[in-house]
C-alpha cells in the first residue's frame, strides 16, 4: 500500500482504474475515483471493494410462475419447491439493488437443493434482467444475463447442495449496462437439462437459503 502525507492523515493512492496485480501486491489497497470506493487486492489477479460486500436471505420470496410452477410441499419441517426433470418449472424473485451498493461489482446469488437421488445429475439456471430506476419499464427484457450451475453430482442421498450462480458479469453489469444502487433485477430461477446423465428425481430447492452477494 501507498500512503502519502503523516499517519495522522493518511490518504490511499487516487487511481482511475485498478492497477496491475501481482502476487507480490496481495493487500495493496487503492482508492478508485470512478467508483468513490477503496479498493484491495485480495490474491495475485483480483481487486475486490473493501466494506462492498452485502447479503441478504431469508427475507426474499420467490414467487411461482403461471403454468410453470414447481409442485411445493415441506420436507424436514422447512418449505422447499420441487424441480421435475424435463418440465421447465421456474420461479421468480425481484431484487433490490441495495443503495450501499458501490457500482462495478460482481452480484452472485446463493442457492441450496438436495435430491434423494444417489448418482446422476441436475442443473439449475438464473436468467436475470435489469430495470433500471427512473429509466425501464418494469417488464423490460432488453438487458439480461443468463448463467447456470454446470452439472451438479448426486454422491449421497439427500445430499445438501449449495451453488452460485451470476446475476451480473464480473464488471457489475448485465448485457454491457451498468447496474445501480437502486435499479431492480428480476431473476428466473429453472431446471435445465445436464450435460451427464440426468437425475429422475425431483430437486428440492429451498428458498429460504438464498443469499445474495456483491463484493
């Protein structure tokens, strides 16, 4: 880190964008004048926002779409929604983008399954797309991003499973456009087919444990 003037008063290094990173720099902090935000560099390639990170859980409901919800019921006391094979059930939550948000970071949404499979495999896709404030109609599709979990491997029944997927690219943006502390995102969350072997069993997704992140 590069600090200029008495420790009193101690200022970061003003950069435009982020510098090169190198293992040597691990821990480099910097203070971004685009993004009004400090910066470090958290391994040999990545710079990350320091106090950007955010989360939020339970409190998001997912809300089935007509003609393509997942059957829900309760196993093990908790509610989960059933995901069939081969029927493109999908469910659907709007985010707020939070007004702590700093801008230019990734988003990344949590999610957990089970299936009392014991071998084969499901996958699971968001397809996220951007209402920005003061700018889209809140049906627009125009700007989106879609990414999916690749295949996950059943190895015990019941197995918990948790994975991520993108909500945004790595620059904080969806179809090259910026989001914004307070932009909305609606995200469609469905069952794909797997590249391996597929799983007959229903996944069982529990919504209740999904975390959404920024950092």
């Amino acid at each position: 880190m590069k600090v200029y003037g008495d420790l009193e008063a101690a200022k970061l290094q003003v950069v435009g964008s982020d510098p090169s990173a190198g293992a040597t720099s691990i821990g480099r902090v910097t203070f971004r004048s685009d993004l009004k935000q400090a910066r470090i560099q958290i391994d040999a390639t990545t710079w990350a926002g320091l106090g950007s990170g955010g989360g939020g859980g339970g409190g998001l409901r997912w809300n089935p779409v007509d003609g393509l919800a997942p059957i829900n019921g309760e196993e093990n006391g908790e509610l989960v929604y059933f995901f069939e094979p081969s029927l493109g059930n999908k469910l659907v939550v709007w985010l707020k983008v939070p007004q702590s948000y700093p801008g230019g970071q990734p988003i990344s949404m949590y999610h957990s399954l089970y299936s009392p499979a014991t071998a084969n495999n499901f996958k699971m896709q968001t397809a996220s797309y951007l209402v920005r404030k003061n700018t889209d109609a809140t049906t627009s599709t125009v700007n989106s991003h879609v990414d999916n979990t690749g295949d996950i491997t059943n190895t015990v029944a019941n197995q918990y499973r948790e994975f991520s997927t993108e909500i945004t690219d790595s620059a904080g943006e969806i179809n090259s456009i910026a989001v914004s502390a307070g932009d909305l995102i609606r995200v469609e969350l469905s069952r794909i087919a797997a590249t391996g072997s597929e799983d007959t069993e229903d996944a069982r997704f529990v919504p209740s444990s999904t975390e959404v992140t920024f950092a």
